[in-house]
C-alpha cells in the first residue's frame, strides 16, 4: 500500500507480502498476479464466499481482474457467465467461461436469467440494477463501490436475502497476502491459471502506457518491462 511500483527497484521486508515467481511464467506473466489474481481471489473466496455447484455472472471478464476471476471461478466448480464486447468473447471462452454475453448486444439485467453471485470486476454495474438478476439468496460483489455501496452492504447484511459485499484486498495483511500468493502459484503450476497480456511497455514509456489504459478497453494485463 506503498508507492513505487512502478520504480526500478523497491525494498520490501523478508516476511512481506512475497511468493518465488511460478516456474512456469516470465516475470511479465507474473507481473499482473498480486493485483487482478489477489484481487479476483479475495473477492470471489472471501467476499462473494464462492462455492462448487453455484452460478456466477463476472461483469468485465476480459479485464485485469476479470481474466483471473474466470479462471478461478472455473477452479472453484461454479457455471461461469462471462460479460465482455464482441472483440473478447474468443478470449473468455478460452479461459474457460461457460456462456458468454456480449454487452453491446444484450443487457444482462434484462434476459431472465438469474445467479448466485454476480460480480463487477470493472464497477460498471450496481446492486439496485443487478438485483432482479440474483436468486433468492445472491450475492452481489464489485471492486469498485459507488459512495453510498458500504450503506447498502451494512443494510442488507442484516437480511436474509440478497446481499452486496465488498473486501479490500490491500487492506490484508502481509502473511495473508503471502499465503494467498503461494496459492496461486499453485494453481498456476499446474496449469488451472494463467496471465493475459495486452500489451507490453519499457519503463520510459510508461506515460503511454497509461494512456492506452486510460482509453479502457485493454484485454488482461498492461506491463512495464524493466531492463
């Protein structure tokens, strides 16, 4: 929760928030996973409680924590509903998404369908609108919450319906963070993960870098190389 991220070098503590690189990723592939993996994991496992036999729905699944969030929800043994543009539905399909929306075709809050959890990688959505799309005891989960989403979240805990959940995985302390990278890791050795990369970038060129995030509509990972 520090700056220098984007810095040539950074000192961390021994017992930080660390992990060995998987064997099986270069240090692009890897570069992505303690932001969208830890992200989408911390969401989905410790927000949305995600279990084997549920239905999902990720709401930009083409993004950095969509791309992951796929791929986990595949590993947990959910049905995956995966919402992104025309451009990236071969992309989601690939990770392992079981049906595919294209948003510019079809509102998902609108065709009937109905699912256990429903999460918003890309904080494009809201609990109001989705609500009608969750089952009697759904659970709704962004990473990006509107002002007034934490009211809400403390409001319908108390009910037994459905609900909208937020965590804020920086906020986890290093051993928790640590664990959940060797985790991943894990999974990313035995081939249940793996990174999606847009782009990459030199360090000198990281002004561009941003803008070409900015415009928003990058597929996974957008990664600065360091020489």
């Amino acid at each position: 929760m520090t700056q220098g991220g984007q810095a040539e070098y950074i000192c961390l503590p021994e017992d930080g928030p660390l992990a060995t690189k998987p064997l099986n990723m270069s240090y692009e592939e890897a570069a992505g996973i303690p932001d969208g993996g830890l992200g989408a994991l911390n969401f989905l496992r410790d927000a949305a409680q995600i279990q084997s036999g549920q239905t999902i729905l990720i709401n930009g699944a083409s993004g950095s924590v969509g791309t992951y969030a796929v791929q986990l929800a595949v590993h947990f043994g959910t049905q995956v509903t995966a919402v992104c543009s025309a451009a990236n539905v071969e992309l989601v399909r690939s990770l392992g998404a079981h049906k595919v929306i294209d948003y510019t075709k079809e509102d998902f809050t609108g065709n009937g369908q109905t699912y256990d959890i429903i999460f918003d990688a890309v904080g494009k959505s809201s609990f109001s609108r989705c609500k009608s799309s969750l089952n009697q005891k759904g659970v709704y989960v962004t990473s990006v919450p509107a002002p007034d989403f934490l009211l809400g979240m403390l409001l319908t805990s108390k009910s037994k319906g459905k609900k909208q959940l937020f965590v804020a995985p920086g906020l986890r302390s290093s051993s928790d963070k640590a664990k959940d990278l060797v985790f991943l890791k894990e999974l990313i050795e035995a081939g249940k993960i793996r990174s999606v990369i847009d782009r990459l970038y030199p360090l000198e060129e990281i002004v561009e870098a941003h803008r070409y995030v900015e415009k928003g509509h990058k597929k996974g990972n957008v990664v600065i190389t360091v020489n």
